[in-house]
C-alpha cells in the first residue's frame, strides 16, 4: 500500500522482518535504571511499536524529570536513529548502528552506547563533547536491571 505524502511517497510495509530492524531488541522491557553508585535514577520502559518497525521509549527519572525516544532502522541508510525529547523541553536526535557488541549512536556533541550484559542487564554511557571530538565528559552512565 502507498501513501500520498504531498511530494513524497511512503510504502507502508506489514513488518521489518530483516535482522538489523531487531539490533536494539536487548533493550525492550520495562527497567530500573541505576547510577554507578547504585543509586536508582529511575525507570524505563521500552516498547516494540510500529508493527515492530521502531522502539519507543518512556523515562521517568527518580526526582520527576521524563523523556520520550523513537529509535528505528534505516535500511536505506543503514542505520539507526534516535529522535529524543524530554521535559525540559531539550531535544537530541543521534545515528549510528551496532559495532558487533553495543549499539552506538552519535551526534557531533554527542554519543550514546547501550551494551547489554552477559547477566541481561544493559549499561547505557552517554558523553558529550564540547571541542568537537578532541575530549569527552561522562553525561549519564545507567546500569538497566529487568523488573520482574
């Protein structure tokens, strides 16, 4: 089925059967999230929408900030993408793919990596950069442990 977008036209698909649609699959359940300390930062749930097609994202930070992404793959352009929004009003949208053993998403300023963990859970490292790449600063580092 085709879709009259305007100028553009878009072919709606029943599903995104190809393996790298499913990359970021480690990452779908609802999560505790914890600081390096063991600290709880907060809860996450992340949900397979779109007929499977992208993961949506909902935080709920412990002290009541929240967010919301929209990941999906591109196979034109092979890869992924992150569009991110939260409370504050802040918005971030980062590419990249999976590098054999993480998912790694940059932006010039900045660069997200989840790497899930041989006992499931899955360390997310967000750093920013402010001299274009010559330096890094840790952002948030979060420990994702399942809720049962």
């Amino acid at each position: 089925m085709s879709l009259a977008l305007g100028a553009v036209t878009a072919t709606a698909h029943a599903a995104c059967p190809a393996a790298e649609h499913h990359q970021f699959d480690f990452w779908l359940g609802r999560w505790e999230v914890f600081t390096p300390d063991g600290k709880l930062a907060g809860e996450n749930r992340i949900e397979a929408v779109a007929n499977g097609c992208a993961l949506l994202e909902s935080w709920q930070g412990k002290g009541g900030f929240s967010g919301s992404s929209l990941n999906s793959y591109d196979a034109t352009t092979k890869q992924w993408h992150q569009h991110w929004v939260d409370s504050s009003g802040a918005r971030l949208v980062i590419a990249g793919g999976w590098d054999g053993r993480r998912m790694l998403l940059a932006s010039p300023t900045d660069r997200i990596s989840w790497t899930p963990n041989a006992d499931g859970t899955v360390r997310q490292l967000w750093e920013q950069t402010a001299d274009g790449g010559q330096s890094w600063k840790t952002a948030f580092d979060g420990l994702y442990k399942r809720l049962r």
